[in-house]
C-alpha cells in the first residue's frame, strides 16, 4: 500500500469524526404554540335557575247538580271551549214544568192580594167614622191582605229556584280552555243524591309555571334590589325566561305573578310563580321545566372566558396564563354564573391578562410557549 495514502487517511479521519459530531448536536425544541384571548368585557344581570312545573292557570270539575237523564253531550272529548259553551244538557222537561207550576202559583195568590188589598181600603174607609164593629172588619181585612203578600213573595222565592233549577239543566263551560273527555255517558241518571262529576275544564292559556328558588339566592336578590331602593318582590324589576326540559334555551317569557310570603325551612326555598303566555298549548300541566329569573335592573360589567379554559386542583378553580415573558402560570379564580359557552370571573383576573383557550395540553406552567391570538368563542 502507497505510504502516502496511509498518511492522508490518518489526516482525514478525525476531521471526519468531528463533522459527525457536530451534525448529532442537540437541539431543544421550539416553544410550544398555544392559543390565547383576552377575559371578554361585559355587561351580565344575575339569574337564579329553577326547576319548575306547569299548573292549569284554572281547571274545574263540571256537576250536574240537578237530578235527571243526560239529554245531551255537546262537545267533543278535548274540543276547546268558550266560556258559557253548553256541554251537557240535563232534561229539562221536568223542571220546565216546575217553573210553570211556581209561575202558575204565583199568579194565583197575586190575584188573591190585588182583592185582598182593595177590600183592605174598603174596609179602612168604612171603619174612620164607625163603630167599632167597622174597625175589628178593617184589621181582618189588613192580617188578609198581609198574608196574601206574604204567599206572593214566598211564591216569587219558589220561581226563582225552580228558574236556577231549570238552568242547572244546561250545564256550561265556566271559562275559555279544554273540555277533557265526558265521565257520563248519554242516557245516564245523574244527580242522585249528591252532584255527579260529567267532565273536567282546564284552562292552558295562560299557564301558570311554579318553581321554588334557594334561599340565599333570593336573600342575594333581594338585597341588591333594596340597594337600589326596589322593593321585594316587585314583579317588574324580575325578568323569567322559561323552556321545557326537552327544549334548549328558554323560548318563552313568563310574569312574575306570586312569591311565597314564608320561605320552606325543610328544603330551604322560595315557593314563586309565573304567568306564561301559552297559545299553541305546548305547555300542559304537569311538564317540568327549566326556568331562568334574572333581575336586568342588577346588570353590571364583568370579565367572562371560556369554560373549556377552566381547571381545577385542590385548591379550586383556576385558568392557565401567558405572562409577559411568554411563561405560563396557573391563576387561581372566583367563578361566577355560567354565560352560555362562558363564566363569570369575580375575582382572580385583569382585563389585560393572556388566558390559555386551546393547545391547554401543551401549556405546563413554567415552560415557555409561543401564544398566538385566539379567536372568541361562538356563544
């Protein structure tokens, strides 16, 4: 082998080596990229959410008070129905008769007292300037025509209730709303004895929508609203908002309409209703729902951010933030109520702070990250 090529490969070798060397060198890795946003600004009012449920704003059980045959069913089981709509007819024959017999009556004894007052004055007349025989014939005369009035006005008592019975026959729907299905059928002896049930009348439109509220939420109301001199309750200073469980959101408004003047001490809450516009019927008595009562006149600026930003360790609640030198920390916070997509920061938080909303995998408090702006969320 040539000497020289020996020579010129031990000079080469360790240049090799090296620039192997520097080729494997490490290298850390970039800061990590991450999502931040600014807490967003707002103006939100306090609510307290219930579990309420619906009651018939009026419902009713229709009698037949009257004894007699059922003559007539005249609606169909769930029809709507105005208020003095005919629903059953009881027959009427019989107290039609009974009327005619008190009117028939009373006729008769008014005749008897039109002539027992006229002979009264005759007799008064007669007995001015006679003997006494003349006076004892006006006094019978008087306790005559007296008693005749009094058969009148009983005879006149008797027509009125023969007429309330004869109208017992119709029996009608006391207000707007639903007849639900006859409990009688046609042909049926009702009345015997005590008043028979024949159907029932439910009132849907308005509904009433109760709900019982914590305690210390209703203290927490009532207080702000004393601050600003509004009284409890007062149903205009109280907005509700109310859905069906199996509705998202809250689609219909409601009026506060009544607040229990005790609170429960056994289940610490405030019984309270409201009155809901219920058009279509969509809201039956019965159904629960989810009712939201916010107080707008309590409105006040607050910072809000993602839930999807929130943790949680032993110590509470906490969001991950980038400070100024791109270092993430953890920020413990005081949480408010939840704003849809976001929540309420009452304590923990400045206007200006970097919070974390995506790429939370990647952020460990202490590493440096590269944070990038975020845009907010949706709702």
């Amino acid at each position: 082998m040539d000497l020289r090529l020996v020579m010129a490969a031990s000079v080469l070798a360790p240049l090799l080596l090296a620039a192997c060397k520097k080729e494997n060198a490490y290298m850390p890795p970039p800061p990590a990229a991450v999502g931040v946003m600014h807490p967003i600004a707002r103006t939100v009012a306090p609510y307290i959410n219930a579990t309420g449920m619906a009651v018939a704003y009026n419902q009713v059980t229709v009698m037949a008070r009257v004894q007699g045959f059922v003559q007539q069913i005249a609606y169909k089981d769930g029809d709507r129905v105005k208020a003095g709509q005919l629903l059953f007819l009881i027959e009427p024959a019989p107290y039609e008769a009974q009327l005619q017999q008190a009117q028939a009556q009373l006729a008769a004894d008014q005749a008897q007292y039109d002539f027992a007052a006229i002979e009264y004055q005759r007799q008064a007349t007669l007995a001015v300037n006679s003997f006494a025989a003349a006076q004892t014939a006006a006094d019978q005369a008087k306790a005559t025509r007296d008693s005749a009035k009094a058969k009148v006005e009983n005879d006149r008592a008797a027509v009125a209730i023969a007429s309330i019975n004869l109208g017992y026959t119709r029996v009608t729907a006391p207000f707007d709303g639903v007849a639900t299905n006859h409990l009688v059928s046609l042909g049926q002896l009702v009345g015997v004895g005590s008043p028979t049930a024949l159907a029932n009348v439910v009132q849907l439109d308005p509904i009433y929508v109760t709900f019982s509220a914590n305690d210390q939420e209703v203290q927490q109301f009532q207080t702000a609203l004393r601050k600003k001199g509004i009284p409890w309750p007062d149903p205009s200073a109280v907005s509700l908002a109310i859905g069906l469980t199996s509705q998202t959101g809250y689609p219909y408004q409601g009026q506060m309409d009544y607040v229990s003047p005790t609170a429960d001490s056994a289940t610490g809450t405030v019984l309270a209703r409201a009155v809901v516009q219920n058009p279509n019927n969509e809201i039956l008595p019965g159904y629960y729902t989810n009712v939201r009562a916010s107080a707008p006149v309590l409105a006040a600026p607050a910072l809000l951010v993602p839930e999807v930003s929130l943790g949680a360790d032993q110590e509470g609640r906490y969001v991950l933030v980038v400070n100024k030198d791109n270092v993430v920390e953890k920020r413990h916070l005081t949480l408010g109520q939840p704003e849809g997509a976001l929540r309420v920061i009452t304590a923990g938080l400045q206007p200006d702070d970097n919070v974390v909303v995506t790429g939370l995998e990647r952020a460990i408090p202490g590493n440096k990250v590269a944070p990038q702006p975020a845009p907010p969320p949706a709702s």
